[in-house]
RNA sequence: GCGCCAGUAGCUCAGCAGGAUAGAGCAACGGUCUUCUAAACCGUAGGUCAGAGGUUCGAAUCCUCUCUGGCGUACCA
C-alpha cells in the first residue's frame, strides 16, 4: 500500500515540483475514519509555500491519477491531512502474494551478498549459563535470524577466554574440592567458585584418576576437565534453546598467531601506545577521549582491550561487512575503547554495531533474585527451560525493548495460562490450524478469485496488517529492536482472534467461504514465518 | 562529580522514523460457547505520559534543566 502511494506522490511531483525532493511520511492513522493511510506533506509545505496547508492538499490531490480500482477515496482533513482510503480489492491481494510466497513472504533481498557476524554470549566457562545470560542469548540469535531475514549471511559466535584470572580460580577452586574428594581436610574458601558443579567435576577427576593428581598444577588437569565438562554443558543449554553457534572464537589463538603483538606493534608505530609505571598505554586522549587507559599490566598481562581488538580485527579480515556484539550494559563505557583502537588502526568503525541491553531483575515469589556465578547463587538456564520450555524463555526475553530494564517474572511464566503472553501467539496458529483440518473434512478449498468479498472490518484490518509484515522485518533488523516483531505478531494475533469472533466459514455462501480460507491460510503463514523469526514453534495444536 | 539506560493505567510494558481523541496484557467489574479450539471475543472502569522550561501549526516522541531508579566511571572482563 505503501509502495502505490510513493509512487503516487511522485508521479505528481511532475505536476507540482515542490513534491520533488521532499521526504513523504506516510502514516497508518490511529482512527479509523481517517482512511487506512496517511500523509502529512501539506502541512510540511505551508513554511515553504507560505499558503494554508488545506489548500495545498487539495492542489496536490487533484494533481493526482487515481486509479479507481486501486483508491475508493482520498480526503482533506484536519489542519491538512490528505487521508487515503484504499479499496477491499486492493487490500485484499496481499492474500494472493502471501499464499505464493509461503515461508518466504517477509524476506527481503536488500542486503544479499552481505555478510554479517553475529558476537553473542561470549561468557567464559566458569559454570552453567544462567538465567543473567539468556536475555544476551536470545537477543543474539534472534538479531541474527532478523538478519537473516533482510538477506544477510549471518555467522553465530561465541569468544571465550580460557586464560585469565576467572579461570585460573576455577581450576584452583576444582583442585580444593578433589583435595576434599580424596579425603583432605581443608576448608573451602569462600571467594572460590561455590557451585555443586564444581564438586561434580572433582568427583569425575577422582573417579578417573584415584589421588594422582595430588601435586597437579590447578592450571593442568583441573582447569581442563572444568572447561570441557563445562563448555559441553553450555553448547547443550545453548541446544536447548535451539541456538546453534556456528565458531567458538578462543582468545588464546590471538596470541598464539601473533596478533596480539602485531597489534601492540602498529599501535607503537602510530604513536599511539607508551611504557609508563611499568605498564603499556593506549593513547586514548590522542584519539579524542577523556584518558588513556593501560592495555599490558605491569605484570605483563594484557587488559581486555588489547585482544577485544585483536579480535575485531580478525572479523574485518574474515570478510564481514556488518559486525554485531551484544553486551550487557555494564560494558558501555569499554567498547569505545575498542573501537577508537579499530578506527586508529584503519578500520571503518562503522561497520560494527553494539547492541546494549539492560539487566534483567529475575523475579521469583515476587522476590528479587541476587545472582552471582561465583557464589552459587543463580537460576540456571536449564532449570528455567526445564521448567517453562524454550518457547517461553525466548519469549520473554524477546518481548522488551532491549533498551529497557526487564522483569522476568519466574511465576508468571510457568503459568500455563492466559496469563502468558506467548501462548497467545500460538493459539491464534493452532486455532488456525484446526480449523484448516475442519474445511479439509468437509472438502472446502480456498480460492483467490473472489478475495473483493472480503469486505467486514475484521477481514479487511487483518489484511491491511498483513501488508505491513514485511516492513516490520525490514524495520525491526535495521534498527536491531527485535521485540517489534513480537508486538506486530500479537497484534496480527488479535486481529486474526477478532475476525474469527466475526466471519464463519463453514455455513458461508461458498465464494466468499473460500476467501476467508484463503485470508486464514496467509494469517497462518504470517504467524509461523514471524514465530521462526522470534525462534519459536508454531504448534498445530495446544 | 562525569557518562549510558530508563521513568507512560493498580502491576508488566508497547507507542518515541514529531501528527488528529495516548494503547495492550494482567489484575477488577459485567456480558458471550446446543454451530470452525472460551488459552478466545465484547463491554465498563482506570492517565498531570516523573516534574519544569523550550523548539514547532502540532510533543509521550526532539532540546535543556531538576528529581528518582539501574549500570558504569580499574594495571577485572
């Protein structure tokens, strides 16, 4: 609809050249006698033209070409509206091109023969992911399916560090525990990491290895049994959710390649990196920012910038054009670092996105729940999953503004009910879909050839959204807010669920039965297409 | 102190590519199944869009300030 109206405004700008290089915002109305779409122009111009806004509108209007079949009316209202009303034929067609494109209406080729990587997760293997991770989890791989979606390649990837003082305390905290496992007393310290996992994977060293491992270093057979049993206890919490990465990225090959010191390299050449106090610095204040900030520690080890850039600089290499991190909030004063590194040494900064999102407040028994990995106190993913399912998870995650702070409201979402916001989506699909097998029984068809009778309020909104489906996927991956797409897919929901309350097919005059066949085959396409963009299932029946 | 994010109905939140009368879900109240799934639909009630200025024909939306909450402001990541 969209599409005729831009096309409509610009054949008339041959008539009225100050049509000719002005922005037309077209607009979907939030009453409905004021038509199905609307422009604004007219008022835009009154500065310019120095004449009343209705006016303008009415020469713009009569400098149009309707077509008939196309437009049923197009008004002056208010201070200079031009509101179009379009016909239920026109309307209606987007059922046809629906019906024809099946699971590939919505995709677009706007970015195709790009390539994009998609950085997510990325937490390091000191225990299971927990509840705190999930909201970065499903962020990225839904940003990655919208990316998908707008034609874009799109490579999954976790980095890791395995090195580092995290996991060091994880392979010192496995130790104490096997220590225990094969009859020690000691005592456990208590900034070590708490988990019963931890307890798990020294009982397995026990099992395996008797009391050999008395002098073994925390760094050797510790540290990596911890990181395998966790790692593959990760990629399965991920499996469940059904996230497949496709690269574990491990920071420690940036070191072994060489990168890093290339890195420290052409930072020193570009002066842009000094020894001071026994530590190596990024000139930070030379690139525009308020302090420079250290990037080898005086014991020799670097800060995180150093191989963050390193790191991004593979990603340049490896041929993306679009490069997407998803971090929590508290990362929002160090990323620019990275950047102004990446920028400095002659990449197009460009070219990466990082999307913040804000914490999430777990609630349970409408209690706030403190999670730390280290003290074993968490919600993992796995019991949450286990619990709701991996629809609600996602769901739930998905469902805000990244930008905003968000409750995950434990009980809420074990309800299985109509408190439950997802099960709203679903049932629009499985209703769908029963009643599909109902027309099937009693041999009734669906038929394009007479979608014009398709004229009740409900039919016709319900196919005025269904036009905007692929906008919406556009939009929503362009500007990275993957919860529009739940808001569009709830509001297709009540529509479809509002049409149902309205028009009946079976006992229908057989012509206008087969519309709303074909009208409630395009819904369901609509519904399952945006649920695989959100990572769902679309079940047939609940 | 400085920086980022937020503040919209009792609760959780949409709306914020400036538009006409601010929405949804839940919770409350009332109605709708002898015919396609009532996990649904219809209706009632509920608001100083944190507050104050400003820009504009027009502001929840953009700008400034104030207040409140979260997160940062490391030789942690």
């Amino acid at each position: 609809m969209k599409k005729y109206l831009s096309g409509l405004f610009a054949s008339a700008g041959k008539k009225l050249p100050y049509l000719n290089g002005i922005e037309i915002n077209i607009d979907v109305p939030k009453i409905e006698s004021h038509g199905d779409l609307s422009v604004n122009v007219a008022m835009l111009l009154t500065k310019v033209l120095k004449k009343n806004p209705r006016e303008i509108a009415l020469e713009i209007i009569e400098s149009f070409e309707i077509d008939e079949d196309i437009i049923e009316k197009v008004e002056v209202a208010g201070p200079g509206f031009i509101n179009f009303t379009f016909t239920s034929q026109f309307v209606s067609k987007i059922i046809s091109e629906i019906i024809n494109k099946v699971d590939r209406f919505g995709q677009s080729d706007k970015y195709s023969g790009k390539r994009a990587i998609v950085e997510f997760v990325s937490a390091n293997p000191t225990g299971p992911l927990t509840v705190g991770h999930g909201r970065n989890a499903v962020i990225g791989d839904t940003v990655s399916n919208m990316l998908e979606w707008i034609g874009y390649e799109v490579d999954r990837e976790f980095y890791f560090n395995d090195a580092g003082r995290q996991m060091r305390m994880l392979g010192d905290s496995v130790k104490q525990r096997y220590l225990q496992a094969v009859g020690d007393e000691i005592e456990f310290p208590e900034d070590y990491y708490q988990g019963q996992y931890i307890v798990e994977i020294a009982q397995c060293l026990k099992d395996e290895f008797g009391d050999s491992l008395r002098e073994e270093d925390p760094e050797g057979e510790f540290k990596a049994k911890a990181q395998d049993v966790i790692f593959t206890d990760i990629k399965q919490t991920l499996n469940n959710i059904k996230i497949n990465m496709k690269n574990f990225y491990n920071e420690k090959s940036l070191y072994d390649d060489g990168r890093i010191d290339d890195v420290i390299a052409k930072l020193k050449e570009k002066k842009l990196a000094y020894e001071s106090e026994g530590a190596t610095w990024f000139k930070l204040t030379e690139l525009g920012m308020d302090q420079d900030k250290v990037i080898i520690k005086s014991s020799g080890e670097p800060t995180y910038r150093l191989p963050d850039i390193a790191y991004h600089i593979t990603k340049y290499e490896r041929g993306y054009d679009l490069l997407v991190d998803v971090f929590g909030s508290d990362h929002h004063a160090t990323y620019p670092d990275v950047l102004a590194g990446l920028q400095a040494l002659g990449f197009d900064k460009e070219r990466v996105k990082v999307l913040l999102y804000q914490f999430v407040t777990i609630l349970k028994d409408g209690e706030v729940v403190k999670m730390s990995t280290r003290k074993a106190n968490y919600i993992t993913m796995d019991e949450l999953v286990d619990e709701v399912g991996s629809d609600v998870v996602r769901y739930f995650f998905i469902m805000r503004n990244m930008s905003s702070h968000l409750n995950f409201d434990i009980d809420l979402a074990k309800k299985q009910s109509d408190e439950n916001p997802v099960f709203y989506l679903q049932y629009a699909h499985a209703r769908i879909c029963s009643m599909l097998n109902l027309t099937k029984d009693e041999s009734m068809e669906y038929s394009l050839d007479h979608l014009e009778l398709l004229v009740a309020p409900s039919e016709k909104n319900l196919c005025k959204k269904l036009h905007k489906f692929e906008e919406e996927v556009l939009f929503s991956a362009e500007n990275f807010e993957p919860h529009r797409i739940a808001n569009y897919l709830e509001e297709i929901a009540a529509l479809f669920h509002r049409f149902y309350a309205e028009c009946r097919i079976i006992g229908t005059e057989k012509s206008l039965a087969e519309a709303r066949i074909a009208l409630v085959i395009a819904t369901r396409i609509v519904i399952k297409n945006g649920l695989s963009i959100l990572g769902l299932s679309a079940p047939e029946r609940m």
